[in-house]
C-alpha cells in the first residue's frame, strides 16, 4: 500500500500490553536480539577475510558451516596490512553487487509499466482493463474500483517522483482514470451516505458493492494523489472528504457500511482497516504542512497501536485477527497468519516511525513484523513465502494457503530493504537478496512481460493471467519503484 513521506520529527512512545509482561517489549524480545547478534557474527565471519571462501548460505536460509571454518582459518593468517585492502574490495564488491540489482530492478519496472500502458487502457469508456491474459488479450471487461484507484495512484506518483515517467501518455491515463473513477465508483446504497462500488460493468454501472472500506481506500488515494499532478483542489477536497466518512465508518459507527451485526459475529480487529487507515494518513499529510500534518496525528497514533495489537503469544507470533481489546481469538479466525500482510505492515510502521523519530517503533517494526513473518512464513524446502499460516500448526482452511503468490514476495523485498536502510544490519540485506533470488527467478514472464501472480508450493505457474480481479497496475510495481528509489539512496552514500 502506498508509501508515504516526511513530516516533522516529534516522537511519541507505544505501549504494548502482553498477558505476562508490563514493559513496552514483549518478553521475546531478547531472544529476537541474540538472534541478531548471532546473525551479525555469522556475516563478519563470512564476510571479514582475504579469501573467497564465505559460507554458503542455502535457499532456506542456512550456511554451509564447513567453508565458514575454512574462511576463519585464513582469515588468522592473513596480515593485517592485507585486510586494509581486502576491505576496500569487499566493500566496492557489495558495491557492485547493489549497483547490479538497482539495474535489475530499474529495467523490470520500465517492462511492467510498458505491459500496462500498452494492454490495459480502455479508450472508449475510459479507466482500465485489469482482466488481462498473459499475452496481454483481455480475457474479461468487468472493471474494479480496487484496481482503478490504484493504477490512477501508482501513475501519479511515477509521473510525479521519477524523471523517466514524467510523460504525457502517464499523465493522460491517469487522468482519464480519475475521470471514470469520479464519475462511476460512488453509488447510492439507499441510506444518506455514498459509498464505492467494488465492481463496474465495462461502461461504469454498478455490479456488486461490498461492506468494506476498502474501495472508498483506494478512491481517496487515486484522488489525493492525482490532485497533487493535476493541482484540483476539489479533488483534494473530495479525497478529503471521503477521508472524514471512513474515519466515522471505522472509529464511530459502522453501520453505513451496510453489515449488521449479527448475535453470534464476535467484533474483531482485523489488521487490514488499520493498515489502509495508516496508509491514508501518511498519503493524505505528505507535503502538506504541519497543519495537516497534526489533523492526522491522533488518528496516526491510533492505527499504530491497532497495528501493535496483533503481536501475540508473547511477542512471537503476528496474528491477522485478534479481539476489539488486543486478545487472541479463538479457533482458526484467531489462530491465522498471512505473513505477507505482516511484512507489509512491518515497512508501513518503519516509514512512520521515520516520520516521527521513534526508534522503539522502528525497533518493534523489524523485529515483529519484518524479521518474524518471515521465520515463520519462509517455504525452508521449496522457498519463498507460504499465503497463509496456522499459529498452532495446524492444516489452514484457505485452500491457497500453501501458494506462493506475488504479492506477499514484494512486500518482503520493500520491507527487507527498507530495514537494512535504516538500521545498516547486514542479515537484513542478506534476505533482501534472498527474496529477490526467489523472486527474480519465479514470478517475472521474459517472454510477455509482467508478472505471475499465483504459483503452486514447489513454484511452478499455477495461474498465467497478468491481471484479474484482484492483481492489477500496484503491488509489481509500488515494489519496484521503492526498492529502486532506496538502492539510489543506499548507493549514493555508498551503503
């Protein structure tokens, strides 16, 4: 979901409550340092001497112990007057290695941006076709808010942030995008409040509305961030507003979303409305002043902490449900895992804790929500990252639970990535490269362009459309375009 920016630098501090511990840190905590303090060890090892002989690290993760032990005998006998300039190489090598996979990077996105500017475009109608084969053929005209609103927000910002996109064809779609999203996407549901279709036939009447928040989400990006290409103020002012029903729907009363609730549905937290609301506050103060910036800032604090609910069992697990007071649900609703979610939330809470100077949020960011999803969900036999988890072990009810799907696979890239940038710790550069191996090397098509979204355990195609209902113009290439613009960063201070 899409990144934000920065604001002044006042901090605050986040309790988090645990069953057994009254301190800010769940008892865990330790454990997760030691980890990184064996992991810091492991690369001086593999990487502090003269030879070539570092350990070999497995697509699980784990190193080859007897080529360590090779290194570290070398490394004793080598003068120190060699180190001085083994460093400098080391260092250039690291170097070349990031410099290597900024250009990967850079290339994929300029292949992924091509493949939408040339299928997707609906000329007659206006918005976009998501529904698109792997040959690029539309296989279906149904268009949905979801994917409309993104395309229009991932267009903006290329268009507004990076030279190369800065071209008319970019700015006219998205505009054209807005366009249909204004005049379609907000439907009468027969109360005094409007809300966003989920689906549209290919001309803009309504097909199905859902009693989410999640449409009216991706409106108000589309439209925030169109706004700041275009300079329509009333359609800032619009996003704005739209802004103020989701705060009513989320926080106040959320029967204008159309679900009842029902004597037997336990009211639950789930981590995606927090999330998004997090998401919307750093889109919507990015640039804006402090005046803005401190009519957010409550609601801020308060999806942190929403956010910060989900660490359960103790500090080791990250739960996608829990109760309305930060309790463990019961059955499989309570026990679930989606660690691609987590990791999104993970770089999410690093971006806000940049934002705000709160090294403890940064700190709990990775060590729960980057570092742990990943434990737990990384595929040790086959690779890449599992959809869905059980907590306790047991069979997930999703039947996808075991696919490796794109998304997930980019959030860990954008979260890894991000982490090393603002802690420096090698182990987290470590499984940047890792997750790009696996991704790099299973979900991009050479042949068409763009991606596979939906791969079986063992990694093989499973599904080999390019956009559906829920993959389109966003995760591909928001991954892209923030990997790109932090390696920059990194390589520009040669970090």
């Amino acid at each position: 979901m899409p990144p934000g920016a920065g604001t002044s630098c006042v901090c605050f501090r986040v309790r988090i409550h645990t069953p057994n511990s009254r301190s800010r840190f769940p008892p865990g905590l330790a454990l997760v340092r030691l980890e990184r303090a064996r992991a810091s060890a492991s690369h001086f090892l593999v990487h502090s001497g003269c030879s070539g002989g570092a350990g070999h690290v497995t697509a699980s993760g784990s190193r080859d112990r007897g080529s360590a032990r090779q290194h570290r005998t070398t490394c004793r006998r080598t003068a120190s007057p060699a180190l001085g300039a083994c460093s400098r190489s080391r260092t250039m090598s690291a170097l070349m290695k990031m410099e290597d996979c900024r250009k990967q990077i850079a290339t994929e996105l300029d292949r992924v941006v091509d493949f939408w500017l040339k299928y997707s475009h609906d000329t007659v109608y206006g918005g976009f076709f998501t529904c698109i084969g792997r040959d690029g053929k539309v296989y279906d005209e149904l268009k949905y808010v979801w994917l409309q609103g993104r395309q229009v927000w991932m267009y903006c910002r290329l268009y507004r942030t990076m030279d190369r996109f800065h071209k008319p064809e970019i700015l006219e779609a998205a505009k054209a995008g807005g366009t249909f999203l204004r005049k379609f996407a907000r439907v009468s549901t027969g109360s005094d409040q409007l809300k966003c279709a989920f689906c549209l036939t290919r001309d803009g009447k309504a097909v199905k509305v859902q009693r989410t928040i999640f449409s009216e989400c991706f409106y108000i990006l589309a439209l925030d961030e169109l706004s700041r290409v275009t300079g329509d103020k009333d359609m800032q002012l619009e996003a704005e507003q739209m802004m103020q029903q989701l705060i009513y729907w989320v926080r106040e009363d959320s029967s204008g979303l159309g679900r009842p609730q029902l004597p037997g549905d336990v009211p639950t937290n789930g981590m995606a409305v927090p999330m998004m609301m997090l998401c919307l506050v750093q889109q919507l103060t990015e640039g804006r002043g402090q005046e803005v910036v401190q009519k957010y800032r409550e609601l801020g604090r308060w999806c942190v902490e929403q956010i910060l609910r989900h660490i359960q069992r103790d500090g080791t697990a990250i739960l996608e449900n829990v109760s309305l007071d930060g309790g463990e649900l019961p059955g499989c609703q309570g026990r679930l895992q989606n660690p691609g979610h987590a990791l999104e939330a993970g770089w999410f809470l690093i971006q806000y804790s940049a934002e705000w100077g709160d090294e403890e949020l940064q700190r709990t960011a990775i060590d729960k929500f980057v570092e742990l999803p990943y434990q737990h969900g990384w595929d040790k036999e086959h690779g890449g990252l599992f959809y869905f988890l059980d907590v306790d072990g047991h069979c997930p009810t999703q039947l996808e639970w075991s696919m490796k799907l794109w998304w997930p696979h980019c959030e860990a890239l954008v979260a890894f990535l991000m982490a090393y940038s603002k802690t420096k710790r090698p182990e987290l550069l470590e499984r940047f490269y890792q997750v790009r191996e696996y991704t790099f090397s299973h979900f991009p098509d050479a042949d068409s362009g763009e991606w596979f979204g939906y791969l079986t355990q063992e990694g093989k195609v499973a599904l080999d459309f390019k956009g559906g209902p829920f993959k389109g113009f966003f995760h591909v290439p928001r991954c892209l375009y923030m990997c790109e613009r932090i390696l920059d960063d990194l390589l520009a201070n040669k970090d």
